[in-house]
C-alpha cells in the first residue's frame, strides 16, 4: 500500500495538485477502511483531484478532494482468465506521444483513453485491446501491462513506450528474476507478438492474465503457458503469505 500512495503522490506532482494530507496519515486511512468494512480481500483505490473552485483550464486556485474507495473486486478479465487466458485485439487507439500527457502518471484523464481502447475490443468481442504508442510499438493494454516470450526470454516494453510503471509489471519483473529468467525491458514490434510463445498482462486488477489471442491468432498453444503459470504460483504465493515476504511488499492491517 505504501509504494500505491507513493505512485498516487508522484502522479499528483506531475499534474501539479498539491496533496494537503502527508502520505502515513493517507497510508493509515487505507489500512482504517478495509478494517472497518471488515474485508478479507478487497481493491483500493485512493483518489485526488482539482475540486471546488472557480470554472476553466487553470486549476490552480482549486482545492484538493481527497477521498478512498474500497470494494470486493472478482477476476477483471473474467473467472476462467487466469487459467485459460483472454482473447485480445489490437487497437486502433495509439497511447499518448511523448509530451502530451505524462503517461507515467496513473491519472483518470489518461484513463480516456483507456475507455476507448477497451470499449472498441469488447465491440468486436475481446476481452481487451492492446495499444501501440505513435511509433507503433506495443505499448500496453486498456489498464495492463504486457510481457512477451519468446525462446525462454522474457521481454515487456520500457517506460519510454508510453507505459504506465504498474506495481504489478515490478512484482512480476522480480518473480521472473526470481525464477530464473531474463528479462529485458525493450521495444516490442506488433508482429512479435504473433509468434511469441507466451503473452501476459499484468495488472492490480488483472493481476497476471494470459493472452490466448491477438486479433485470433493463436499465442502459442492458445492457452496459458508455462511461464505465466510459474509466475502466477508465485505471485499468489506472496499474496496469500506462502511463502516469506522477503522485498517488504506486505502491509499488514
């Protein structure tokens, strides 16, 4: 919980919203609502955002809203997801160029386009959209990043391909490591990931989905393969406590 709100405060400069509240007290606040809605799993999601204030662009003289909200959130992509997979497509919607929005920043105005990505695959029947940045490069999905594998090397596109950091993409980076695979943060060209041998998201939601398809074509076998597999027995390893927290990632309510 504590790197999320260190996320939410990185995005909040990037945009310039001064948050009026430190970060152990926002830290403490989300420990307090999971305890008093008594959840044994649930999602987070604390938010802040330009408030109250005089009408226009200029935001500057408008006061910060806080607020945090807490709900029992099943599989996003779908109960059979995990196991079987998801089949994508590949979006007419580029993510941002570089200097129009700062895609680092988890913000719900980058989410706009994260609508019309998703909206536009599940018109045509995916499950999720796949989107490239101005480069045509593979860039991420509506709300997931995406890892590629091929011949045991395990490759996800860097930050500079308008990607969202998710704290899932740095947990499954170390899983892999852990494992023993290479991973390599690279440009990923759109018809890589065709012939990939395995092809993932990775999200708070999502939390390690395979992909089945892109645009009906098969990914490997069409179903979750061994990597992935790997990678989800120890990502839920350390979710459920398994196995010792050993990078500090637990917060204990």
């Amino acid at each position: 919980m504590k790197e999320h709100i260190r996320r939410l405060y990185d995005s909040a400069k990037m945009y310039r919203i001064d948050i009026p509240i430190d970060r152990e007290t926002f830290t403490n606040a989300c420990f307090e609502i999971v305890r008093v809605n008594g959840f044994k799993a649930c999602y987070l999601r604390p938010i802040v955002f330009r408030g109250t204030g005089p009408f226009g662009v200029y935001g500057g003289n408008n006061a910060t809203e806080c607020f945090i909200c807490a709900w029992e959130w099943g599989a996003y992509l779908g109960a059979d997801a995990l196991e079987k997979g998801v089949n994508v497509m590949f979006s007419s919607w580029n993510r941002f160029a570089p200097n129009t929005m700062p895609a680092m920043a988890k913000c719900g105005a980058n989410y706009a386009n994260s609508q019309l990505i998703k909206m536009e695959a599940m018109a045509h029947g995916f499950a999720e959209g796949i989107a490239l940045d101005t480069s045509g490069y593979v860039s991420e999905g509506s709300g997931e990043n995406i890892f590629v594998i091929r011949d045991g090397r395990v490759i996800t596109p860097p930050l500079g391909n308008s990607v969202l950091p998710g704290i899932t993409r740095h947990c499954v980076i170390t899983i892999l490591r852990e494992l023993g695979y290479e991973v390599v943060e690279g440009m990923v060209p759109r018809e890589m990931i065709y012939v990939a041998d395995e092809v993932f998201f990775t999200g708070t939601a999502a939390e390690v989905t395979p992909i089945a398809s892109v645009d009906k074509i098969p990914i490997g076998t069409g179903k979750r393969g061994p990597i992935a597999k790997a990678v989800q027995e120890r990502f839920f390893a350390y979710i459920n406590g398994d196995i010792d927290d050993t990078h500090g990632w637990h917060n204990f309510v």
